[in-house]
C-alpha cells in the first residue's frame, strides 16, 4: 500500500522527529511525492540521514493507518478581541482577505500576526490552495535564497537535484513572509523583483518562473526607522506598506487576557484529555486576578507557554496561582492608585452627607474612597475585575460598595464608546 504524505508526517511526529509545530507546518505545504519530504527535511537539517534510514522500515512496510488528525495539532481559532482596537484591526484584515492586496502585520514579537496571516488565508479565494510560511530570521542568509526561490541542479556543490523554492510552493496560495525586517540587502533586491514581475529566478538558472502567489509579511521591527538608516529599501518598503496592521500588544488590550486563557485551557483540555479550570471567585487562588495584572512582554505566545506551564503543574485540572512562574507572580505588586485630575472624577458631585457638611472643602473618608473607586473605574474602563484589583480588594467586596455610594460602572463603558462615536 502506497503511504500518503500525511502517513509519513505523523510517523515522524510520533517517534519524535519533529514537533507539533513542525508538523503543522509541514502539513500546510504540497509535497509531490515522499522524495520531495525527504529531500526538504534533510535539506533544511531537521533530519540527518541515520534518522531516516531509521525510518525506512516503517515506511517501506506500507503502513497507511496515520491518516487522522494528530490530536491537539489541529488550528482552531482565537476569540474574536473585546478591545475596539483589536476589534477594528480583525474587521480590516477581514474585509481585505477577499483581495490579492498585499498586507503587511506590524506589532511585537508575540502579538498574533502568525494566527492573523492564518484567519486572513482561509477567508479568501485562495483558502484551497497552499499556505506557506516562512520565517526568515531563523533560516541562515546563506540558505534562504534558494529557500525562498528555489534552486536548479548543479547550481552548487551538494545541489543534486532541482528544487522549488517557497514562492514556487506557494502557487496558488498565499505565502506569509514572517520577520521581514531581517532580510539582507540582496534578497531585498530579488524579493522586490518578485512583487514587481511575479517572477521568480531559481538560484542557478537563467529562466524565470511565474508564480500566483498573495503576500503577507510581518515584522516587529520599525521599517521605517530602518528605511532612514539605510538598512532596508525604500521602493520594497512601500510596495509591503499596502495596507498596514499594527496589533497591539497584550498589555494594551487587558479585556482579551481572559478570553484567552480559556481558549488555551480548552485547546490543551483537547490535547491531554484533562478537563483544566481557573477559579475565578476564589479570593485564596487570585490566579485569573494576576494573570490579567501582568504586562505580557511576550505577549500572546508567552501566555500561551505560561498556561502550558501550568496545565503540566496542574494533574487534577485546577490551576493554581502558585504554579506560576516567579517573575509573574514578582511582577504583580499591588500598588494603591494615584489620584488624579481628570472628568470621570471632577464630574461626579460630592457626596453630600453629615460627615462632609461641617468642612466641604476637606473630603471626608467617605468621599475620598468614593473618589479612589471613580478613579479605578476610570482607569479600567469600567471593568469592575480590573478595578478591584487596582484597589486591592474582592471583587464582590467592590460591587457591594458601587451599591452603596450608587455608582454606575457602565457608565464608563458608555462615555468611552460615546468619546469615539
């Protein structure tokens, strides 16, 4: 029996020669045949040749019965972002999906801008064809030019047969070019004649190959501060700056932390068949409390290695805050809120009660909490779990007290919407 290509990925994935991620990516490309696998992975070092010898037999013995899917490699899709930005940013990338537009995802390491290239594939003609991705600070520069154009044979020592580059991979599909940024001042060059001609010139061959191909780049470096320096050209820039997307990081869009987790939690739940769990009203495991607190220099993909992290740390499926990690749970320290100037605060009337009618110049202690939860509530938008944790205090503890002095905390929801309309 003939063994598919999907066969041969997930033998390889199940002895361990290649990770999930690895394996994902894998799948996205068109291979014609096994020889063609063999000669991408020995090519690219991700195998040597003892590790295929070693795994002949299995593929010789004609085994076909890895043909479904490898639990938890299959991509399910991110919550739709709460935050008005974000939220803008996916409509856009949505709305030019449909194009052949180049669209060029700006944003920090870790953002997302790999998940969106993905969403924006799938949701345009070209969904049936290939997405190939290519990261180009990982591949050596001396490498990635017949990486991304292909190479002919004899073109150099070790070349013993042709091969097609990413672009030629790509036909009919999309290609996503990720950290952009790092590409040298030749591969520019041809990168741009690319865009241009929708041509590409193998490396060591004199004929062109046309190639119908839709880009996305991505970089998390200032293109056009590097455009200035002299570090990336000008003409390539623009031809990439179609339509921009910068993706904010994930300590600008607090409100999509949570959604998140349980999005990873419900991915790795599939995964390693264990139900996993945040006790969010336990004020003795205030995990969804520092979670959302911590700043996120990594951003997505460190919140995804931390929920990992914890679900191994985690046998019973209860998440615990002291599971994580030290410089998280270091980071979060609960300062009081400075209070400041500012209309969410200066238009709200004092209270008017015995405590502040001897002395209405002087705030009463009253006054002053009332004034220092306006203030939180300000700064959280509203989000009541956000402005708990600023004050320091339960969140229940919080909601009986917006009770007490009357507060209306969607109110700050309303003013912000209003202030944008």
């Amino acid at each position: 029996m003939q063994m598919t290509i999907q066969s041969v990925l997930r033998i390889l994935l199940e002895k361990a020669y290649i990770s999930r991620r690895q394996y994902r990516v894998l799948q996205s490309e068109h291979f014609k045949n096994i020889d063609a696998l063999k000669e991408l992975l020995l090519g690219e070092k991700v195998l040597d040749p003892p590790d295929w010898r070693e795994i002949e037999p299995l593929l010789q013995s004609g085994r076909d019965d890895h043909d479904s899917p490898v639990p938890g490699t299959e991509e399910s899709d991110p919550p739709e972002s709460r935050n008005p930005r974000m939220h803008e940013i996916q409509q856009t990338a949505m709305r030019v999906a449909s194009s052949d537009t180049t669209v060029l995802l700006l944003g920090e390491s870790g953002v997302g801008k790999s998940r969106l290239a993905r969403l924006m594939h799938l949701a345009s003609h070209r969904r049936s064809g290939p997405l190939i991705t290519v990261a180009c600070g990982s591949i050596p520069e001396t490498l990635l030019e017949s990486e991304l154009f292909g190479v002919e044979k004899g073109a150099y020592t070790g070349a013993s047969s042709s091969r097609p580059g990413r672009f030629q991979r790509a036909h009919g599909g999309t290609i996503f070019l990720d950290e952009i940024g790092e590409l040298g001042p030749p591969l520019q060059v041809k990168l741009l004649r690319v865009l241009q001609e929708r041509k590409v010139e193998p490396l060591g061959s004199s004929e062109e190959v046309e190639v119908d191909i839709r880009l996305i780049a991505a970089t998390n470096r200032n293109l056009e501060a590097d455009v200035r320096a002299g570090r990336f050209r000008e003409d390539l820039y623009y031809r990439l700056n179609v339509v921009p997307l910068t993706l904010p990081p994930l300590r600008e869009r607090p409100e999509d932390i949570l959604p998140l987790v349980d999005f990873f939690l419900e991915q790795f739940s599939r995964k390693n068949g264990q139900r996993y769990r945040l006790e969010y009203e336990n004020p003795q495991n205030p995990i969804a409390e520092i979670l959302s607190a911590y700043t996120w220099p990594g951003n997505i993909r460190e919140l995804e290695n931390c929920l990992e992290r914890l679900t191994v740390l985690s046998p019973d499926g209860s998440i615990q805050s002291a599971h994580l990690p030290p410089r998280i749970r270091g980071q979060v320290q609960r300062t009081p809120v400075p209070i400041r100037e500012n209309p969410a605060v200066r238009d709200q009337p004092i209270v008017n009660d015995e405590e502040s009618r001897d002395s209405a110049e002087f705030p009463t202690m009253r006054e002053m909490e009332r004034r220092h939860i306006l203030e939180a509530l300000h700064n959280s938008r509203g989000n009541v779990r956000q402005a708990a944790r600023l004050l320091d205090i339960h969140r229940n503890t919080l909601t009986r007290k917006l009770d007490d002095f009357d507060i209306d905390a969607g109110q700050f929801k309303r003013r912000r919407e209003n202030s944008r309309a």
